[in-house]
C-alpha cells in the first residue's frame, strides 16, 4: 500500500524559531527608531523585550525621536525638559522618559486642535507649517506653565505670544469639556499673565487697522488660531516676531526639501542643521 509520503514529511518539519525575542538587540533598536513616540510608548510598557532595548539605550532612540518629530523645534522641545527635570538634555532616565512622553502628548493636542478647527471653522487638515507653529509654541506655552516665570515671556515678540494665547484659550476650552474642568481655573491665570505679556508688546497691524494695536475680529471667540494659518498671513507677517521658521515653499508637495535649502538662506539653518 503506498503512503503519503509528502503528507508524512510536511508533517515533519521543525517548526519556525525566528520569532521577534530571538533577533539581536541591535535589530531591535533599529526597529524603535523607526516608531514615533506613541508607538514607542506602547511598546516599551507591553513587551519586556523593548522595555529592555529602551532602558539599554534610550539616548540614542532619544536623539532619533528628535530628529523625527521634532527638527525644528528641539530648542524647544529641550527647554520644556529643563523646566520639568531641573535639568537640560536627555541623559537620565528621567528626561528620556519626559521627553517621550512629551513627544507623545504634543501629537496628541495637535490632533484635537486640528480637529476643533475643522469643526469649528470647516476648514480642511491643517499644513505642515501651521502644525510647525501649533506645536512649536505650545511647547512654550507648557514651558511657562511649569515653570510660572514671567520672565521668561519677555523673550518672545507680539506674534509668539498671540498664538500661545490662542492655545491656552483654545485649551481652556477642550479641558472643560473633556475633563469637566478640572484645570480650567489654572489654566485661566497662565493665560491671562500670557494675555498680559502679549499686551505689554507695542506693535501696529499697519494703517489696515489703524493705530495701535488691534485684532481682526475673528481672533476672539470660538474663532481663535487665525495666527496659524497661512489665509491670514497679511495681518500677522508684519507683527513683531523673534521666531524664525521656515518658507512655505518647502511645505509643498513638489518641493524637494534639501535641495531648496542649498540655496533658501531661510531654511537652511532650520532644517540642515
């Protein structure tokens, strides 16, 4: 009687041991520098073996998280772990473990803000640059909430200040209804020492409004974050600024990024250094 043979030896065959645990931990760190930081946290608290990669050499994944997700803001980025550890730079632990976090919580509030004004204004997605300035001020915004020193807005011109007012009166906002308030009150002193700074800075809008200082009406209300984007670029490009950032020409889609910054002394210090 003939047997099946091919049945026989498939059934044989060993099974597979190249799972996940057994690649080298150099591989396994490739991998987390390819994450973002969310992804990254997930997988650092839910599987030992990244847990242990990431406590092996998580200054490394660090600088790599940096270069992702925060190019042109690391300044900032940096400044809000000083005044959260007491101390610059990623070197403990501690900072690493911020500034993940940090990372993290930043795309978070970037996706609520964007989806606030999409249905607020019906607008469409938010750019690139306009999520740039979201997240590079409000890096500065939590950085003078932890820190509580004034001083410390008298660093930035009337443009700066305006949109970290916007985000702290866009936050008040989102608290309260997400979290029934609960830190609403001190979020309104933060905002109402940065409405004062801001006020503290002379500047004129030109003779479109004026003299003096004025707004455009549709900075109030629900209709706040018209310093983010680009369709108002009139009333706030001549606004007393100390923020470089990039043109906007980079931001499209048919613009290779290093090859304008070879030759757009505007970027080339923000994004190739």
């Amino acid at each position: 009687m003939e047997t099946n043979t091919s049945s026989t030896s498939h059934n044989n065959i060993a099974p597979s041991t190249c799972h996940i645990q057994y690649l080298p931990r150099e591989l396994i760190l490739e991998i987390i520098k390819y994450l973002n930081s969310s992804d990254t946290i997930s997988l650092v608290v839910s599987a030992r073996l990244f847990n242990d990669a990431w406590n092996d050499d998580y200054i490394s994944i660090c600088l790599s998280l940096l270069r992702q997700e925060a190019t042109l803001y690391t300044e900032e980025a940096l400044g809000l772990i000083k005044s959260q550890s007491g101390s610059s730079g990623y070197s403990t632990p501690k900072q690493a473990s911020l500034l993940l976090r940090n990372f993290s919580r930043a795309s978070f509030m970037l996706s609520q803000f964007n989806l606030s004004v999409r249905l607020n204004r019906s607008l469409p997605s938010m750019k690139p640059i306009e999520n740039f300035r979201f997240i590079r001020n409000l890096y500065r915004v939590w950085t003078f909430c932890t820190t509580g020193d004034e001083s410390y807005l008298q660093s930035f011109g009337y443009l700066e200040l305006e949109r970290m007012v916007e985000i702290a009166q866009w936050y008040v906002g989102w608290e309260a209804e997400r979290c029934n308030g609960k830190e609403s009150h001190q979020w309104w002193l933060w905002l109402k020492k940065i409405v004062k700074a801001r006020d503290n800075v002379p500047v004129s809008l030109g003779s479109r409004f004026g003299e003096g200082v004025r707004r455009p009406s549709w900075a109030y209300g629900p209709k706040w974050t018209w310093a983010f984007f680009d369709d108002y670029c009139e009333f706030w490009q001549g606004m007393q600024s100390t923020m470089c950032e990039p043109c906007r020409l980079v931001e499209l889609e048919s613009v290779d990024k290093k090859g304008h910054t070879s030759h757009c002394g505007e970027c080339r210090n923000l994004l190739l250094n």
